[in-house]
C-alpha cells in the first residue's frame, strides 16, 4: 500500500502517518530541517583582487638614425636619375666602410614640373632619392653626415632611439620590476584586508608604451648651413611595463 493510500483512508489514518512520515524523513518540516540553513562554501566564498603595476627602467639610446635625399633637376628624366644615383652611391660608398653602419636606400620618386612662366621656371624633370643611416655609435655617424651635406644631400631627420635588442632587454627587466610592485601591492592589499592572497588567477603585461624617437632637428638644420658634423647628445629614455593581475584572497586560517 502506498503512502498516499494510506492518507487517503481515515482521518484516523492522516494522523496515525505523522510519525511514520518523520519516521521516514519525508515530512516537508522534516525534511526542511534536514537542510543546513548556512553553507560554509558560501560564507567562506574567495574574494578576489584586481590590480594594475608598473615597473620603468631608464636607459641611455644606444641607435642614432640620418635620413638624407638626394634630389636633381634636369631637362629628361634619364639625365635627373642619372644625377641621383650618383649622388646616393657616392654616399653608400662613403658609408658602408664605417663598422656598425646600417644603410637603407629607400623611396625614390621621378615626376615631370610643368613649370611656371610668371616665375620665371621652366619645365624639368625632378629625381628624389631617399637615405637611412643608422649607427649603434653616434661617433661614426656624425662625422659622416657633415661629408654628406656637404656632396648636396639634404639631411631631414636625426634621431637617437634604442635598438630592438636593447628595447627588447629592458622592456624584460621593466617587467620584472612590474611583477614584483604587483606582489607587494597585493600583500599589502590582503593585510589592509585581514586577508592572504591564495592564489593567482590571471595576469597580462603590457609593454606598450615604447619610449619615441629623440629628434635632433634644430642641430641639423644648423649643420647643414655650417657644413660641420652636428652634435646629437643623447638624453636617457623610460621603457615601462605594465602588469594587470586578478587575485583570490582568503582567511589566513584557511
């Protein structure tokens, strides 16, 4: 016989299945009671931090870059290119020998001026070379680009930057440096709290913030009038990281 049958039967029979119900655990009050009213996984549920670090090195450039162009006027356009590969292999002769040079011969443009009659300027064909120099030593560089200017090439940029493996070298010691700001920002954090940080649940560095190019243009303008090597000191520079980190913290007993 089922229990509902039984309920079904008598009053006599409702209140005689009271015990047996209790007795069974399947009284809704009983079975109420059965259930922990406070969960120990809810009251002692993580509590996590988010925090952002950072770490900056300072380092002196060590990379010095000249760009140059050639440029020719003439009445055809063989006879203006002509001029400009002179003139770019003369200075790609000249730089080459120079230990640690790098040289770039890059965008070259050829187009037809119509001219202007009531300036007095006639129809020419124009040729334009563009040169980058680049050096790990400013000594070797510098002299250099007095000899250019001097063989008509037009400097118009000299800047001093780090190099890609020494960018690359501090931007790992910047983020060591984060890394550990991170730690001491979260214990500090996880005292304030009367907390201890358990564990770590995520982190991500961001190197972005690359330092720019130191530009140079003030001292080359006042070479290239002078026809002397320019001077190009070279101030230090910041590379910073950047560490984001989630953190889970618990009671220190736990």
């Amino acid at each position: 016989m089922s229990i509902i049958q039984l309920w079904s039967r008598t009053r006599r029979g409702r209140i005689a299945l009271l015990p047996l119900l209790m007795a069974t655990g399947l009284h809704p009050v009983a079975a109420r009671a059965q259930r922990p009213l406070f969960s120990p996984a809810a009251a002692t549920a993580a509590t996590t931090l988010d925090l952002s670090a950072t770490g900056t090195v300072q380092a002196q450039p060590d990379e010095l870059t000249a760009v140059f162009y050639a440029e020719s006027h003439a009445d055809t356009a063989a006879a203006a290119q002509a001029q400009v590969n002179t003139q770019v292999g003369k200075a790609i002769a000249l730089a080459t020998p120079v230990e640690g040079m790098g040289v770039n011969a890059e965008s070259y443009v050829v187009h037809h001026d119509d001219g202007d009659p009531r300036q007095n300027r006639r129809p020419q064909w124009i040729a334009r070379q563009t040169i980058r120099l680049t050096a790990h030593d400013g000594k070797g560089l510098l002299p250099l680009i007095g000899q250019l200017q001097g063989d008509n090439l037009v400097l118009t940029r000299l800047d001093w930057s780090l190099s890609t493996a020494r960018r690359t070298e501090l931007t790992r010691r910047a983020e060591t440096l984060a890394l550990q700001d991170m730690q001491q920002r979260a214990e500090a954090a996880a005292s304030t709290l009367k907390l201890k940080v358990a564990s770590i649940r995520s982190v991500t560095l961001d190197d972005q913030n690359f330092p720019r190019p130191i530009p140079m243009m003030m001292m080359a303008r006042a070479a290239s009038a002078e026809i002397t090597p320019p001077e190009a000191p070279a101030s230090m520079q910041d590379v910073t990281a950047t560490a984001h980190a989630t953190l889970v913290l618990q009671q220190p007993g736990e």
